[in-house]
C-alpha cells in the first residue's frame, strides 16, 4: 500500500511520478484519482511507458479517459496499442467524438479491429466484457511446443493460465487445458495428453455477464472462452473482468434498490445538479405515490373521527407492512440474479410467501396486542373499554397487512422482469409506498369489520 503522498502542485510532476513508480499498478491508481485529472495526466506522462500502460489498464482508475484526452496523441496511440482489447474498448465508451474517432485512427490495426468488435456488444453481454487476447493452439503440438508458444506471446496475453486446444484443421474448441497440467506433463507428449476428458465450458457473446459469473463461481474457472456458432474461440472472459463487471452492476443494483438512478460517476466526483438530478426523480414519484396514502385516509376520516385510538397504530401497520415487503423484495433480487429461481416459477414462490407472511403477522400480532394488554393493564395509556376489541383488530390487520406486503414484495421482481426491466427497480421505497396504501385499507377494512356496533 502507497503511503499517504502529498503530491504539492510546486513539485514537478517527473519528481512526483519518480516517488510511486515502484509501487503495484493498483497502488499508483489509488494516488492518482486521489488527484485532479490535469495533475493525474501530468504524472502518468512522467512515468515509464510500460507502467503507464499498467496503471491505465486498471478498471479503478476513474480519470482514465479524461487523462487520455489530455495527453499527446501519439503517446496515447502507443499506450491503447499496448493495452489489453477490452480495457481499451471501455475507454473509447468514456471519449465524446470526435476524440474517439481520431484516437481510434491512430490505433494499430489488430487493436482497432479488436475494439471495433467489443464496442458493437451490448452493455450486459459477456462479448462486452470478453478480451481477445487469449493464447490457442493446435491439437497437434506437443507441450514442449505449447510451452516455448507461452513464453512468446505470454506479454500480449490477459492470462496464460487457461490454454485453448483447437482442431488443426477446423479450427474449431476441442479443449481447454489449465497451465497447471500443461506444466506436469512430459515435454514430448502430445498436447491432448494432458488435456482434461470433460467438454471445455463455454459462453456465447450474447450471454448475459450474470451467466459468466455463475459459470465460473460453479466450475471454480480462471477464464472462459467464447464461442461463434462453428465453436471458434472469439474471446475469453477472466474472473477478473467479471468481479469488476459484477461489482459496478451490484453497486448499481444497490443505488437502484435505494430508491434513485444508478450515478455513472464514484459519489465524491459527481456533481451536485448530477447528483439532484438522480435522486429528484425517484424522490418525486415515491412522493406522488405517498399521496395515495392521504387519500385513503381521507377516505376513513370518519372512522378517524368516532375511533381517534386507531390512529395510534398507523405507524406501526405502515411500517411492519413496508419491512416484509422490503425483505421479501431482497431475497427475491438476489435469489432471480443467482438463478436461483426462475421466472416461470413465480407460482412456487407464492405458495412459499403466503403461509410464511401469515406466520410473521401473527407473529408481529401477537406482539402488538401483548403491547396493548400491558400498556393498558399497566396504566401507561387507556385504550377505552373496548381495548380487547382494539388489541384483536391491530393483531388481526398485522396478518392481513404482512401477508399482503410479502406478496407484493416477491411479486414485483418477477413482474418487472417479466416487462424488461431490472428487478432492482423494486426497491424497498416503493415496495414501502405500495403497502403503506394497501395497508391503511386493510387496517381499516378490519377495524370497521371488528369495531361496528362499538367504536364504529
């Protein structure tokens, strides 16, 4: 870890460049987006080509694009060439035209035809996460062949530790052998020899990131390849490359289930009418939504007006309605990104949710009616005469209330997958302001049903 540098604008950038070019690419990255992109740009300049490159081919490096367009272009055509495929295809996504055209012109053909590629993928497929520096070689070689090709290209390789065996002829994915047995195995022996007797694992460009992540969790992979139609390896995808991508989507995933647009930036570099203009939206529509909620009180006003003692319970019935359909919402997002469960198997988890929301009401019942005896046994508060009627129509709405909120709440990620949208945008807040109006006509209905001939 970089200790804490204290980057003076009065030193020069090659002296500061000097004091962090020994350090870990992921270390260097650390201290410059601590700095401004001008002063970023400035020490990377300063730094050895080859490091520079490093550094820029870290996902964490928030300035990267803003520091490629303050550079030189012809330093920026010979560190893009230099960087792997999928990085560099990250960071034409991040440069407004017509930099990016006039970056991309100065890019060697191999690289340019590589990001042409990449770039045409969707945002969540896995061709736009997959490299397509990989390292494949004939069926026919041996592994003392295999191995002098390794340290030939080994520099120009995202990874080494996955070989890809192909049909000489077809050029078709017959194997993938890992490094560690192309190691142990004898130098004069065919490559197959040391191959693995199962079918190589294998993705589509058009899978979803979400399937790679499961891919490689479930068959512990370090890479895996893609495939066309004829099974021609186009690229790989490294775990790597999907703990970044799996990272940014979950912290998205997150920012969305709190009730706001996802920001496209780290939240100390966003700027601050960006930032309103992310969380406005939600805020506004969650705020409409809450009206719903006076309406229907307004709809009770005079139940409100003969039982005052109701409105004591509202929070409580509000609230214990919201946090079973938040958690019902989370176990269900995250169950449906897992493939834990599938969306024809909505049914399934219905049947689960009904008896188990029943069983919390009762649960959260038995507790406000407990309250109920105490305080009113206690003379903390006197609920009037007709208190053990109240105690049965607060226990009883908890039922109804709680069981409707942990419907609502595992519903809606399938419905919204079902329309096309992410699952995530069932956040809690709206989870909460759909079964804070439900809720209140529950109670209501229950109270009207318990208390008639007595408070109502």
């Amino acid at each position: 870890m970089i200790e804490t540098l204290t980057l003076d604008a009065t030193v020069e950038p090659a002296v500061l460049a000097a004091r962090i070019a020994d350090e870990s690419a992921a270390d260097i990255v650390e201290t410059l987006n601590e700095e401004a992109p001008e002063v970023a740009a400035a020490i990377l300049l300063s730094l050895p080509v080859e490091r520079a490159v490093e550094v820029l081919d870290q996902p964490e490096f928030y300035w990267a694009a803003d520091v490629i367009e303050m550079l030189p272009r012809d330093r920026v055509a010979a560190y893009l060439s230099a960087m792997s495929a999928d990085r560099v295809t990250d960071l034409f996504k991040e440069i407004e035209e017509p930099g990016r055209s006039d970056l991309r012109a100065r890019l060697d053909a191999e690289t340019r035809g590589a990001v042409d590629t990449l770039i045409a993928y969707p945002e969540e497929s896995v061709g736009s996460i997959m490299t397509t520096e990989f390292v494949a070689v004939p069926a026919s070689w041996t592994v003392r062949q295999v191995l002098d090709h390794i340290r030939d290209v080994e520099r120009t390789r995202e990874t080494v530790y996955s070989i890809f065996v192909l049909d000489p002829r077809t050029r078709a994915l017959t194997k993938a052998v890992p490094l560690r047995r192309l190691l142990s195995g004898d130098p004069d022996d065919a490559i197959l020899s040391v191959a693995p007797t199962r079918r190589p694992v294998v993705l589509t460009a058009d899978a979803s990131r979400d399937e790679a992540a499961r891919l490689i969790s479930k068959y512990d992979l370090l890479a895996i390849p893609v495939v066309d139609e004829a099974n021609h390896v186009i690229g790989i995808v490294t775990v790597d490359d999907v703990i970044d991508a799996m990272v940014e989507r979950q912290t998205e995933q997150v920012q969305r289930f709190g009730g706001m647009e996802a920001l496209d930036e780290p939240y100390m570099d966003i700027g601050f009418w960006q930032m309103i203009r992310k969380r406005a939206g939600w805020l506004c529509v969650l705020f409409l939504s809450e009206m719903l909620t006076a309406s229907a009180m307004q709809g009770f006003e005079g139940e409100l007006e003969k039982a005052i003692v109701l409105t004591l319970f509202i929070p409580l019935i509000m609230s214990s309605g919201g946090n079973s359909g938040s958690q019902a919402t989370s176990l269900l997002i995250r169950a449906l990104a897992l493939h834990q469960v599938r969306l024809g198997e909505w049914w399934r988890v219905a049947l689960r949710e009904i008896p188990a929301g029943i069983t919390l009401g009762a649960i959260l019942g038995l507790l406000g009616i407990v309250r109920i005896i105490v305080w009113q046994k206690t003379g903390l508060y006197d609920y009037g005469e007709h208190w053990p009627l109240v105690a049965a129509t607060v226990g009883t709405a908890l039922i109804g209330i709680v069981l409707f909120g942990s419907l609502a709440g595992s519903m809606l990620p399938f419905i919204l997958q079902r329309l096309g949208f992410d699952p995530a945008t069932a956040s809690a807040p709206f989870v909460a302001t759909l079964v804070d109006v439900s809720g209140l006509v529950i109670y209501f209905t229950v109270a009207m049903v318990i208390l008639r001939g007595t408070l109502l």
